[in-house]
C-alpha cells in the first residue's frame, strides 16, 4: 500500500469509536474493501499501525483486532477457511506480520491487542513448526531481568491464549519453557504480571503432566501457587484457587503431601463473604467428590486398569466442610435468579456430590442441621434445610433413606404451603428428588394422594415451583414405570392440570412450559391402560392446538418452542393409541405434520416433524403408504439436507421405520433413498455420525424390500467394504468410538442383507447366493474385528448372530469359510459373554454350524 493509503487507514481506524453509526459503515467498507483488494498487504499495514508506539492507541487497538478478525472466527468452518487462507500467504507476508506483532507485545497500554493476534497465528503455525522458537522468544521476554513489565504481561498473556487453544501434544516438548516463564511471572510484584502468569498456569495445566510427576518440580508449582492464594488481590487469589482447582481434578493422586495446606486454603475460601473466592474453594471440595467417586465406580465396574489410589480426602473433610457448606445454603435470597451461579446454588451441589461420594458417612454431620431448621421461623434456614435434605438423597442407600424420610413427609408437604417461595419451590425439587431415588416411600403409603393434591395445586404457583413439580410428576412417571397403575384414581386429574399448565401466561418464565409438556408426555409414556380415554382425548387436545399454531400466519420464538413441544407430545400419544383409533386421526396428523412442513424453515421444527411422523409409521404399517405421494417430497428434502445433521438424522431414522413398515411397497421410492443416501455417505464435510447410521439403515432396506434389494446391492457391498477397511488412529479415544458404530452399521448392514434376500421362507431364496463371492470378506472382516481389544461388546454379539444368519441362508455352502478355528473361537468368546443376548446367540449359531457341518460330510 502506499504512504497516503496506509496514513488513511491509520486515520480512518482512529475513529473506530466515533457515534455516528454512518460514519461506522462507511469505514467499515472502506476496510473491507482494502482487505479484499489485496489482505496480506492490508495485514502488513494494519501490523505497521500496531506496532509503532506513536500511532494514536485506539488506532492500535482496532488494528490489532481487525488483525485477529481475519485469521480467525468463533465458527468453526469460517476458522478452517482463514487458517488455509493465512497458509496462502507467502512465507514472506507471513514473516513480515509476525516480526511486527511480536515487537508489538509490551508497547502497548492493557489489554494487549498483540497478545491476541501473535496468540491466533501461533495457534495456526505451532502444530505446523512454521514458528520454531516462539515460546522460547515469549518465555526470555518474562525472565529478561531488563524487561519491562508491561513486557512480561503482554508475553504472559500470549503463552496463556496459546495453551488454551493448542493441542496439548504440539506444546509437551515446550512444558519445561513453559512453566519457568510462568513460575517467574507468578513470583514477580507486579500484580498485573502475576495475574497473567497465574492465568496461562491455569491454562496450560493439561499439558504439564510430565512435570507434576517430578515430585521436585511439583512442589515448587504447588509452593507457587499457594503462595498466590494468600494475595491481597482479589483476581490473583481467585485465579490461583482455580489452578488448584483443576489441578487437584488432573493430578488427584500426586495430592497426598498438599492436603494439609491445601485444606485451610480452600476452607478460608468457602468462609469468605466475596462470591468469587467463595465459589472456588466449593468448587475445589466438588472436585474432590467427583473425582474420588469415579475412582470407586471404576473399581465397581472394573473398568480401570492403572488403578489411583482413593485417598478419602472428601471423607475425612466432611465434619468441617459440611457445617461451612450448610452455612452458605442460608445465604440466599428469595429473587435470586436461577441462570444466577452463587455459593449458595454451589454449595447445594457440593453437598450433593459429597454424598454421592461418601454416602451413608455424611449423615450424622446434616441430621443436626436439618432437624433444627426445618422449621425455623427464617425461611432461609428453612429453605438450606431442605436443600440438604433434597440434596444427600442420592448417595444412600433405600433403608436409609427411609428412616432419614419418613418423619420428613408430612413436614414436606406442609412446606409445600410455605410463605416464601424458594422454601416451596426446594420442597418441590426434594419430592422429586424422592420420586427418583426412593418412589415406594410414598408410592406405597397413605401420604400418595396428599402428595398429589398438594402438586396439583402447585402447578398454579409461582413458575419455579410449578417447574419443579412438573420435574416431579416425571420423576413420579418414569420410577412407576408400566406399573402406574397406583396413579389411575389420580391419572385425569393430573394431566388436566398439566395442560392447563401448558396455556398458562407465564410459561416461559423458569422453562415452565416445556417442563409441563415434559412431565405430560412421561404420564403419557407410562399410562395404564384404564386410562386410554385420557390418553384419547389428550391427543385430540395437543393435534387441536397444532392447527391452531400451524395457521397463524407470523411465528414468533415462543410459537417455534410451542409447535415442537406439541410435536414431542404428539409422538408420545400415538405411540399408546390402538391403530384403529390412530386411523381415524391419522389424516388430520399427516395434513399438520405436511403443513409444518412445507412453511417452516427452522431446521429444529422440520426435525420435529419428522420424529413426528415415526410412531405415526410404526402405528399405520402398510396403511401409511397413502401418504407416501405427498410425503416422499419433504423425505428427499431430509435426506438431502446433511449440513443439518439432526434433520438428516431423522430422515435417515424415518427411511429404516417405512422399510419396516412399507416393506416391498417402499421399493418404488428406493431409487431416490439410495442416491441421496449414497450422497451423504460419500461426503466427508457432513457430520461424520451419519454415516453409521446410513449403513444400518441399508440393512433395514434389505429387509423390508426383500428381492428388491437385488438392484442396490453391488453398490451397498462396494461401499461397506470401503468402510470396513478403513484405517483410523486407534489412540484417539473418541475415533475409536466413531469405528465401533462404523463396524455396528457394517454388521447391521450385512445382517440385513443376508435375511433380507434369504427371504422368510425356510428354504433361501436363490437370491441370496448373490453374496455368495462376498462371504470370505464378510467372515474374514467379523474375525478381525472381534480380535480389537478396543471392539465394543456389541460388536461381538453381533457378529455371532451373523455366523448363524450365514448358516441358515448358504447351508453346507458356508461350511469353507465358517468352520475354521478363528470363527469357533468368536463362538466360544459369545458364549462366555456376560451378554445374556450374545450369548444366546452364540449358541445358536453354534448349533446351526453344527448342522451345516453335518450337511457337508
């Protein structure tokens, strides 16, 4: 760019924060006009503008901004496409803007607009070794004695965003440099720098585990940032309690020496009157709690191979913690606002996640508190009673829980009348919590139908109690279960009240109407078959309000909420409808469902919608194929729409429900189903959780269309055997999860095939010797993948479904490729399954190889 233009660049950036919003759009298209004639020279000037000291800093500032701007996004996609297009650039630009940022760092007022922009393009060039020796370069700008100290935050900030934001295995050989510049930064006088030095501690604690294992280096990080825990400053002494926080969750076993200090540190925390200090130190005993409960689950489940050791620090801790936790239950207020985080709502799940962890040893330390308070006259300490009691339920056992309770449920349910609100509304949640943990208490006892009555009325109370009662009568459905039929005398009168809730004003207020439709479709769900008229009339109900909603003729949020909760609700109600009273109904269903349809355009209601239709399927069979001529249009649509993961998911879902239901009738509309499945399959930019579930759905189609299936199958083979012999890195723990639903689509797929062109005759049909050739690929790949130690269990059970599926369809034909010691073996595994079904299925297919054996002799 030339002198005139880079002067008014420079000019044009100083009045970034002028008022006149004109002025504001015509100079933001001057700058996006310069970045798209030419960005790397726009970038090279903007870096000049930031770096010279005599430029006016608001200048600076939106130049440094306007730099991060275009190499990076918060959206993912548009982050991917600015990486490649900083990549573009010639290793000359990039040098040019680099050298000039990084001289940047330190002549600048705070924040620093150069930490950020050195920080985005380090984050695109580390993984890559296109800056060797920057961290180095921050890391001598920390300890420099010669430094300044603006240097040393600035340079503190930058190692801070790129430890954030990297990969950890890209900064593992950098640890060492890493932590000597912070550990320096931590013990300097500046608060600033020490502030910045606490935060990239914080932020690059996951990739430091070589170091905690040094028990040298480990106590002098832990000395370090104890230390800072004692600050006078606020922001120091809360940043370092939340290193402590994420380290004692990260290194829980190399904790044992600290806990001494590391007790007072986080008890003085929780006792302190400021929220932010206050919220760390429960969140450091929360830690704990989880932690050591996972350890014990694991040792149940026996899922651990290196074992930590359980130290019981929770439990040691609990006659000092808990009192100091009760205490800060009484610090709400009535208004407090539920999105609002505070130490009173964390210390109700500190609480929580003790007893979970410690269980029946954390009883003796609340029964004091709770049978002193839960009368008291002061509603907070009648309140932080019953949140303790609510809130230890989940880690006893039922017998304790029964003693702890009974005396409790009158007291409840009169609370359930409370004058403060907060007191109603956590006697609310604890019934529900009851409902879950422990539902025969009052199930099977004379208090049921004041429990009832006491939630009925409820529902008309302020929208946070209504809310947790709504919760309540779900917990209530899912503990009964099919067996509900305890609640027929109360069953009307409990959806009624639920859909009135549904129409009150005030539903959006504490997510109280979603919780009513919620709670109506559990009832729903679980309904006794004394109450179908309810059931009946309720769909009548919600299919009445649809067309209502459905005709109006603009939509609001809160009308896209309500259409997809009637949705959900419709789904729940079909599902417990007779299909003769489905028929009569199913017109006026399909012609709101098409409607939603063909005028919505948010991607979450054309979803609905279709997860609509589904039970609809399941109910009608055959007789939903009159709707296919209209309904196969918007089907194509779903299918096609895989940018929209959840709507291609559904449609996907939809295709294997019509193959069940439609068999041979789908065939006419296969040709279509398999191009667009095929199109998603093939497309490595869509959500990768497609695709297993399109292999599946391949199989659904092979069984529903029989010999039909003659014409897809050389393409449905090619493809799974692209699929099968992919190679995927086996030490990446969520890939290897991806392969195994990959390897479970594969099996469903060849599961269905084989039965589907075998056809359900006793003798096969002959067109099922088309896979004939395919067989030893099909048995080699079931020997493979059942010898992964990584494989799923379901893996294993399917395959030996399969084995017997290949017995039955090729008779003696199987015998070369099946009776060999590899498929014996996976056999012998599926009977020694802990899998009831696999091994069932083991045996079977056993028996039937044993047969085919016979055959061939």
């Amino acid at each position: 760019m030339s002198d005139d233009e880079v002067v008014q660049i420079t000019n044009l950036l100083e009045r970034t924060i002028s008022n006149d919003k004109e002025e504001l759009n015509q100079i933001q298209k001057f700058l996006e006009h310069a970045a798209q004639t030419n960005l790397p020279g726009f970038l090279k000037t903007l870096s000049n503008v930031l770096l010279y000291s005599v430029n006016n800093p608001v200048a600076r500032i939106a130049a440094g901004l306007q730099i991060k701007n275009h190499i990076t996004s918060k959206d993912e996609a548009v982050k991917v496409q600015m990486k490649q297009r900083w990549l573009s650039f010639s290793e000359q630009d990039r040098l040019f803007i680099k050298e000039n940022i990084f001289k940047a760092l330190g002549t600048e007022s705070r924040p620093s607009s150069a930490a950020q922009c050195v920080a985005n393009v380090a984050i695109i060039e580390l993984p890559l070794n296109l800056w060797p020796g920057l961290i180095a370069l921050l890391a001598t700008n920390v300890t420099d004695p010669n430094s300044s100290d603006v240097l040393r935050e600035a340079s503190l900030e930058t190692i801070g965003y790129i430890c954030a934001e990297t990969d950890r295995d890209v900064l593992k050989a950098e640890s060492n440099t890493v932590l000597t510049a912070i550990v320096h930064g931590m013990t300097q006088p500046n608060s600033h720098v020490c502030l910045a030095a606490t935060t990239a501690l914080y932020n690059s604690l996951e990739f430091t585990k070589g170091n905690f294992e040094k028990k040298n280096e480990r106590d002098y990080i832990m000395e370090v940032v104890c230390k800072a825990t004692q600050s006078t400053d606020t922001q120091i002494k809360v940043a370092a309690l939340q290193c402590l926080v994420k380290i004692v969750s990260l290194y829980y076993e190399h904790m044992e020496l600290y806990m001494t200090t590391l007790f007072p540190i986080t008890l003085h925390a929780i006792k302190s009157e400021m929220d932010e200090e206050a919220l760390q130190g429960i969140e450091f005993w929360s830690s704990i709690a989880e932690e050591e409960a996972e350890i014990v689950y694991e040792r149940q489940c026996q899922e651990q191979t290196n074992e930590k050791k359980l130290m019981l620090y929770a439990e040691g801790a609990l006659e000092f913690i808990i009192p100091v936790l009760m205490e800060k239950l009484t610090k709400q207020e009535e208004g407090d606002d539920d999105d609002d985080w505070n130490p009173c709502k964390s210390a109700g799940v500190c609480i929580m996640l003790l007893a979970t962890c410690c269980q029946s040893n954390i009883v003796q330390h609340v029964i004091p508190f709770i049978n002193a308070n839960i009368s008291n006259p002061d509603w907070r300490y009648r309140d932080a009673s019953v949140m303790t009691l609510g809130s230890i339920l989940g880690g006893l056992d039922p017998n304790a829980l029964k003693s702890l309770l009974e005396p409790n449920i009158p007291v409840l349910i009169h609370l359930m009348y409370d004058s403060s609100v907060a007191v109603q509304d956590t006697s609310a949640w604890t019934f529900g919590r009851i409902f879950e943990f422990v539902p025969d208490l009052i199930i099977n006892s004379p208090c049921l139908s004041d429990v009832l009555g006491v939630f009925i009325k409820g529902l008309k109370s302020e929208p946070r109690v209504a809310t947790n009662i709504c919760w309540a009568f779900s917990s209530l459905a899912q503990a009964t279960g099919e067996d509900m039929n305890v609640l027929t005398p109360y069953f009307d009168y409990i959806v009624q009240g639920l859909l009135e809730t549904t129409e009150r004003g005030d539903g959006m207020r504490s997510n109280l109407r979603s919780a009513a439709y919620e709670a109506l479709m559990d009832m729903i769900k679980c309904s006794p078959a004394d109450c179908y008229e309810t059931v009946k009339s309720t769909t009548l109900i919600v299919l009445s309000r649809l067309n209502q909603i459905i005709t109006l003729q603009s939509m609001n949020e809160d009308c896209l909420d309500m259409q997809g909760l009637l949705c959900a609700t419709l789904q729940s109600v079909i599902r417990k409808m007779s299909g003769e009273d489905v028929e009569k109904i199913a017109d006026a269903i399909m012609n709101a469902l098409l409607v939603m349809l063909s005028t919505s355009k948010d991607s979450g209601l054309q979803e609905d919608a279709l997860m609509a239709i589904s039970p609809l399927v399941e109910n009608l069979g055959k007789g939903f194929n009159k709707y296919m001529e209209y309904f196969k249009t918007y089907l194509f649509i779903g299918l096609q729409n895989n940018m929209e993961f959840q709507v291609c998911l559904a449609a996907i879902g939809l295709v294997g429900d019509l193959s069940r239901a439609l068999r041979e009738e789908l065939a006419p509309h296969c040709d279509q189903i398999f191009a667009l499945l095929f199109e998603t399959l093939r497309n490595n930019t869509v959500n990768r959780n497609l695709k297993p579930q399109i292999l599946s759905t391949f199989g659904d189609i092979a069984l529903g269309i029989g010999s039909e299936f003659k014409k897809y199958l050389d393409h449905v083979l090619n493809a799974l055997v692209q699929v099968a012999q992919l190679q995927l890195d086996p030490n990446d723990a969520e890939i290897v999860d991806y392969l195994n639903e990959l390897r479970e689509g594969v099996l469903a797929a060849y599961v269905g095939i084989v039965q589907g062109l075998k056809g359900e005759g006793y003798t096969p049909n002959q067109d099922v010797y088309l896979l004939e050739a395919h067989l030893p690929f099909m048995v080699q790949y079931m020997i493979s993948i059942c010898s992964d130690p990584n494989a799923h269990p379901g893996i294993l059970k399917s395959c030996c479904g399969l084995v017997g599926d290949l017995c039955t369809a090729f008779g003696a034909k199987a015998c070369p490729v099946l009776d060999n010691g590899e498929v014996h073996e996976l056999l012998y595994k599926g009977r020694q399954s802990s899998d009831i079904t696999a091994k069932s299925l083991a045996r079977w297919s056993a028996k039937e190889l044993q047969k085919i054996k016979t055959l061939a002799m």
